[in-house]
C-alpha cells in the first residue's frame, strides 16, 4: 500500500510517496497518566556549535553530487575560486572525493560542517 507524505527540510517542500513493505503496524505508545502526571528533570542547556552558513542555500548552491561525509573544508566564506578548484573532500564509500567549484567567484556561504553526512541534492556552497 501507498503512503503518501509532505516533508519538509530546510525550508523546501517534497512530496514523498512510500510502500509499506513489512512489519505490523503499531498504535503509538503514550506513558500512563501517573507517569505523564510526573514533573520531569529538566535537561542541562546543551552549547550547540554555531551555524557555518552565512547565508540560507539558495538556488545557486552546490549540491552534493552522492551521500558521504564531509571530511574537510578547503574554502572559507569571503574566499575567491577559480573554476575547477577543489572545495571540499567528501568520503563517499571508503574513496575521498573532491567536490570542485562549478565557476570563477567568492564563497558566500558554506552550508555544511566538518563530519556531516550529506546525501545526494544537499547544498554545500554557495558562490557569488
């Protein structure tokens, strides 16, 4: 059977249709009335890293050609690229790959970290 879903990730909508092919449906699991009754601990403030993107992608970011792992940044915002020049290293089944710049400008936003996984059509980085 069909499932139809909207999704949405960063901003952008994608309808996505999936098969159920396996499995039982469960009905979701919801705690007893004591326990939901219950004041629970509150979790220490986690510092989150702050955001590498200067600017939200747009339609002119890179895309991630394949799913990997970013395993080094060559560039930084503010930067000028030839055409051909080599930004990125992504780890794509056990081989390092080199995403090159598509033309000649300045990097005006980077959209991904070191170590971030990244599958196929995620921005990466834009140049002006």
């Amino acid at each position: 059977m069909l499932r139809k879903f909207k999704i949405s990730i960063d901003g952008k909508e994608y309808l996505v249709e999936m098969e159920e092919i396996g499995g039982v449906p469960q009905a979701p699991i919801t705690p007893p009335p004591a326990v939901a009754a219950q004041a629970a601990p509150t979790p220490a403030p986690v510092e989150e890293a702050a955001p590498v993107a200067s600017t939200p992608a747009g339609n002119d970011a890179m895309l991630s050609p394949m799913p990997g792992t970013i395993l080094k940044l060559l560039v930084n915002i503010g930067d000028t690229v030839q055409e051909n020049q080599p930004l990125i290293i992504l780890e794509a089944m056990k081989m390092e790959n080199e995403i090159v710049a598509g033309k000649a400008g300045t990097v005006t936003g980077i959209h991904v970290q070191q170590g971030d996984m990244v599958n196929p059509g995620e921005p990466l980085i834009t140049i002006g």
